[in-house]
C-alpha cells in the first residue's frame, strides 16, 4: 500500500528502500504488513538523504554504504527521542 499511494520524490525514496534490500517489495506491497506511520515517515527522510547522497543519475546505489548509512541515520533518529 505504501508504494502504491506514494507519487513523486515519495515514491523515489520508497524504490530505493527496496532497490537496496532495505525492504522488500512484498513490504511495500502487502496491505496486512503493519508499520507505523511514523516509522514510514523516518524511512522515507532517510531514503531521500539517500538520494541525494547518491544520486540516481550516477548509477545504482552502493548497496553496503547505503544501508550502513540507513542503518546510522535511523539510530541516530532513535537517538534523539531518548
């Protein structure tokens, strides 16, 4: 359902989650998958960094630095709720 409802950078961000193995397509897709919104939404700011970190017209992403670098951001996400 994510993927589906999602247009534009939205829809970018949501690609790259699954382009890296972050998640997986059936996630994206599978309407009994059940993720807060505000998780969505983290993932979501964190796959644009991505973007512009790697941009699309450069070729494919580096699958390792991107999900390490997912993997710091959303840790330091939690971080600062502490």
């Amino acid at each position: 359902t994510a993927c589906r409802q999602a247009s534009g950078a939205r829809r970018d961000a949501l690609r790259v989650l699954a382009s890296t193995g972050i998640v997986t397509e059936r996630e994206l897709a599978d309407d009994l998958t059940v993720i807060s919104e505000e998780h969505i939404e983290e993932c979501v700011v964190i796959a644009g960094e991505m973007l512009q970190k790697w941009p699309p017209e450069r070729g494919p992403l580096p699958t390792r630095e991107a999900k390490a670098f997912f993997e710091d951001r959303l840790a330091q996400m939690y971080l600062s709720k502490a």
